[in-house]
C-alpha cells in the first residue's frame, strides 16, 4: 500500500475535506456538497499524490460554483481540468522541491513526472509551472 503524502493530508484538513478511497470507476473526485475527496481504491498501491492534487485544485479553484460551466460543453471541461491540473503540479512541486531539498535549478520534468506518474501530456503544463517555480 503507498503512503499518502502527509502534506496532502495537511492540505485536505486545513481545507475541512475527507480523503475517502471507495470502488468507483474512475480516478476520483471533488464532492463539494459533503467536503469530500472520494478516490478509487485501486489507487491505494500506487503513487495517488497527482489525483488527490487535482481534486485538491477543483477545491480551491472552487469549481463547484461552476458545475453549469462545466457540463456545458467538452471545451469548458477541459478548461477547469486543466485548472485543476496546474494547481496540482504547483502543489506537488513545493511538495517535490521540499521533500528532496532541491534548488530550482535541479528540477527535472521526467523525473518530477516519472515520480508523481503525471500523464506525458501534461508535460507543457509542468515545464510551464517550473519556469514559473518561485
């Protein structure tokens, strides 16, 4: 079973969120009505830091208000993933930078990817977040 970052957990708390592993038939999700991140349980042996990051983004994006815009159409839905994702991959990266006491100079997208098991399509969105890594 892999281990939950503890400041994921940190986050999700001073947010007033629950992290909950059920059977579902996708990655997971943002249930703001209930403050619930539910989460697939066949994430419990690999690394789920990147999705319940994403979840954590539709959170403080707060998303939720814009439910309408987001089932309206595939391109407004694309529009708050994306969202999500660069609030995930800024997320991380503190994590990333800190746990293994980095100089922004040493960022690796690979490895920082390789790491998290972030989608290569999202490789712009994370060269991007580095560039702009403070």
């Amino acid at each position: 079973m892999y281990e939950i970052n503890s400041r994921l957990i940190e986050i999700a708390k001073n947010l007033d969120l629950d992290l909950v592993f059920a059977d579902i038939n996708r990655s997971g999700f943002y249930f703001a009505d209930e403050k619930v991140i539910f989460l697939s349980s066949k994430l419990l042996n690999q690394n789920s830091d990147f999705e319940i990051s994403h979840e954590l983004g539709h959170c403080i994006q707060k998303h939720e208000e814009l439910a309408a815009f987001y089932n309206a159409t595939n391109s407004s839905r694309r529009k708050l993933e994306r969202e999500a994702n660069k609030v995930a991959i800024q997320i991380l990266l503190e994590i990333f930078m800190s746990d293994h006491d980095l100089d922004k100079e040493q960022l690796n997208a690979v490895k920082f990817m390789e790491y998290y098991q972030i989608s290569s399509d999202l490789e712009d969105c994370v060269k991007e977040s580095m560039l702009n890594y403070v």
